[in-house]
C-alpha cells in the first residue's frame, strides 16, 4: 500500500515538473518568436508577424482606395473644366436670344 501511495506520488510529481518545464519553455518559445497570449480560456495566440501582415494589407487596401480616389478628382476636374468651357460658349448664345426676346417684347 504505502509502495502504491509513492508510486502515484511520484508520478504525480514527475508530470507536474515535466508540466512546468513545457509551460516555461513555450513561453520562453513565444516570447522568441514574438507571440503573445490575448485570451486566457482556451489559450489563443497571436502572432505579431501575422498581425503587421495584416496591417500591411489594410495599408495596401487604403493606398489603392485612396489613389482610385485620386482618379475620380482627377476625372471630375475634367469634367468640370468642360462644363465650364461648355458654359463659357453657351453664356453669349443665351444673351443674344434673351435680347433678341426683350426686342420682340417691346415691338408688340
């Protein structure tokens, strides 16, 4: 019986030191490789190259929506510019016929 008691004793202490060495070095593992724990339940990792992957990709995404939103300024100055040549033309047409319907109004 006491044979027993120290069997299970020392197999009971022989896994919670074989524990506390895989605990140490896998922090020690993580610390290495920059990892950090974010959640203590199930215990989830995140990686820091994973996470300036990421923002790499949300810096990519915003790069090119903002030069797509260049573009469109570019493309609308444009359009604006036309428009105001198109009314700079147009402006002395409409004057001539407004005169043209003030004359009629005042010859009847």
């Amino acid at each position: 019986m006491v044979f027993s008691v120290r069997v299970v004793l020392i197999s009971l202490a022989l896994v919670l030191v074989l524990g506390a060495i895989f605990v140490g070095v896998s922090i020690v593992y993580r610390m290495y490789r920059r990892e950090f724990i974010y959640k203590l339940g199930w215990v989830e990792v995140s990686v820091a190259a994973t996470a300036a992957r990421d923002a790499r990709a949300v810096e990519e995404r915003y790069q090119r929506m903002l030069s797509e939103a260049r573009e469109r300024v570019v493309q609308m100055e444009a359009r604006a510019e036309r428009a105001a040549a198109s009314l700079d033309e147009i402006t002395p047409e409409r004057d001539r016929l407004r005169e043209k319907l003030a004359k009629r109004g005042r010859a009847r």
